[in-house]
C-alpha cells in the first residue's frame, strides 16, 4: 500500500480499484448513460411530434397533449398524424412546419398502412426503419429502445425489493440463532424448494400480471439467496470486539444490527448484486418468450426474440433483438467482475 493511502476510507480505495478496471468501468458508464437517455425516449423516440407550429401558434403534442386531426387541417377522425403533417407543411412552404423527435416512430404504432413498406410484414432494415418491423409491422429500433428501460428497470427493482426481504431475513437468523435460525432456516428451504415457473405460469394464467405483479412475483423468488449470504456474514461479524462492546454500551438489538453489523456485512453482498440483476433480466426476457411476462404490447426484449424465433429466415429479427439482449448482459457481467475484484477482502481488509 502507497504511504499517501494510509488515511484513505476503504470504501475509497475501492472505488479506485473499480474505476482501474477498465473493462468494467467502461462498461459501467455506458449502461448508466444508455439507461439514462432512455428515459428520454418519448422525446427522442416517438411518433408525435415535439412542436408544431401551425397559423402562428405553438403545439407540444410529445408533452402528453391529444390534438385531433382537424386541429392541423387534416381531413381525418382521431389525433393528427405528424408524420404526414410535417410532409404537408414543408411541401406548402407557408410558415408552418413541425419538428419530429430524433426516430420518428412509436414502440406501438403499426406501420402496415405505410406508403414506403410494401408487402407483408415483417419487413428489412431500410432508411427509415433501421432496425426493419416486426411481424405486425412496428418498428424494431423503437421497441428495443422502450424494452431497454423495461428489462432494465424490472431488473434494479427486482435486485432492490429481493435485496430489502433477504437481508432483513438473514440479518435476523444470524444476529439472533438458536431456534429463530433454525426453524426460520426450515421454513425458507420449503419456500425455496416450490418450483419458481410453475408458480409464475399458475398466477398469469389466473391475473394478468402487469410489470409491478411480475416485480413481486420474481423478488418473493429471489430474496432467498441473499438471505443465505446474509445469515453467514450476520453469523461471523457478531462475533467480533465492536459487536461485544455495542452490547455493552446497552445499545439495542436494532442498532447494533444495522448501525454496526451492516456496514460490515455489504462486501459479499454488493458484488452479488451485478449477477442478481443479470438473472432478473433473463428471467423477465424468459417469462415474455414464452408468454407470461408483461402484457402486450408493451415493449419487451423477449418478445422480440420470440418473433425471431417464428421468423427464423428475417435475419433483423434474431440478430438486433439477441444482439442488444447480449451486449446489456455482457456489459453487466463485466461490472459484476470489476466489483468482485474491487470488494476482494484480500486486497483490502479492515483488519489491517
């Protein structure tokens, strides 16, 4: 260890050890910022437009108001196409004129009734579908986009909500023992012993599950392995001097669990969580192939893969979906890596 480290927390020289890793740093920024400008997809991907400016008037239809068609002079029932707007207004150049967001296109909208997509669906890759459509002729770049924040908000609540149950649980058989830990540890080998697909097909057969159910679903599945962990750490850091002299101050059994214990206890625990959120990711992908995800049609990566699937010959349709899936989940596995190697307590122990 460098002389000019021995006053630094070891929460900090860990982040170091983190950010030197560059295949997982690298990787741990690109995600946070692909996750972040994708809550932004309905002004960046988005089939209404962000202003429209029409008789000396400003519209903001992307901003959640409902303009009809005959607002804009358009000889049709329902909301106004802004697509076919911002044609009729640069071809009549009369100081009108609409400004599209960067794809112009929605997750949802069918496109079958397209001048420029002749044929049945699903259609190639094209100049202005760079991704091609899918079997019922929306765009692939615009669902894959809104599936990403999906599959990757599923995954963080999921990790969050199982983490929140596990470490609760297992705090408490490892802090308190004896018969709490033994018929509490019996009581969660029966729970994890009860076959996670099953349950999940039997409850979307009977309720419909929308992204909340199936984040439940999975997180009253996934507590239990970090329970597990957790328990072991509880177990080991109890024994130790400062847990004795927390009890001796007369400090209660809640303090002394999570004001002292804890902290002491995240190391196995935060480099499980990358892996975690990997598995939740598979899982959703999973339940949306086959059938038992979140309800259509919202957006989802598994659904995308099982199109490919049944239109095995459209090439866009397996590798883009497939591609996207592999890349999110190799770039977690990095980050899940780099903090394996940065929380190794080998490298930096709290004992030194």
């Amino acid at each position: 260890m460098r002389p000019r480290d021995e006053h630094v927390s070891v929460l900090r020289r860990r982040w170091r050890k983190f950010r030197r890793i560059k295949r997982g740093w690298y990787s741990f920024v690109a995600l946070l910022v692909l996750y972040a400008v994708s809550f932004f997809n309905p002004l960046l991907i988005n089939s209404r437009a962000l202003i429209v400016k029409y008789e000396g008037e400003y519209f903001f239809p992307a901003f959640g108001t409902h303009y009809e068609a005959r607002s804009f002079g358009q000889r049709k029932i329902g909301e106004a196409h802004y697509r076919e707007l911002q044609k009729t207004f640069e071809e009549a150049h009369g100081g009108n004129w609409v400004l599209m967001p960067f794809h112009p296109y929605h997750p949802n909208e069918s496109l079958l009734t397209e001048a420029h997509l002749p044929g049945n669906p699903p259609h190639a890759p094209s100049r202005e579908h760079w991704l091609g459509t899918d079997d019922r002729g929306r765009d692939v770049l615009a669902r894959l986009a809104y599936g990403f924040n999906t599959s990757i908000t599923f995954g963080l609540s999921v990790v969050a909500l199982s983490y929140v149950v596990g470490m609760a649980v297992g705090a408490c058989f490892g802090y308190f023992g004896g018969r709490v830990d033994i018929y509490g540890q019996r009581l969660v080998e029966i729970w994890a012993g009860m076959p996670f697909l099953y349950t999940v097909i039997i409850i979307a057969s009977i309720v419909k599950p929308n992204v909340f159910t199936l984040i439940c679903i999975l997180a009253i599945f996934h507590w239990m392995g970090i329970s597990f962990y957790m328990r072991g750490e509880f177990y080991r850091e109890k024994a130790k001097d400062y847990a004795a002299a927390a009890v001796a101050q007369g400090e209660s059994n809640l303090s002394i669990m999570f004001r002292h214990i804890l902290p002491n206890s995240l190391t196995p625990i935060i480099s499980f969580a990358p892996f975690a959120l990997v598995a939740s990711i598979v899982a959703l992908v999973s339940l949306d192939f086959l059938g038992f995800g979140v309800r259509p049609p919202t957006p989802s990566w598994g659904e995308l893969v099982g199109q490919g699937l049944n239109n095995i010959k459209e090439w866009h349709l397996v590798f883009f979906p497939l591609g996207a899936l592999f890349a999110t989940l190799m770039m977690v596995v990095f980050i899940g890596e780099a903090v394996r190697e940065a929380f190794d307590p080998k490298v930096f122990s709290r004992l030194r």
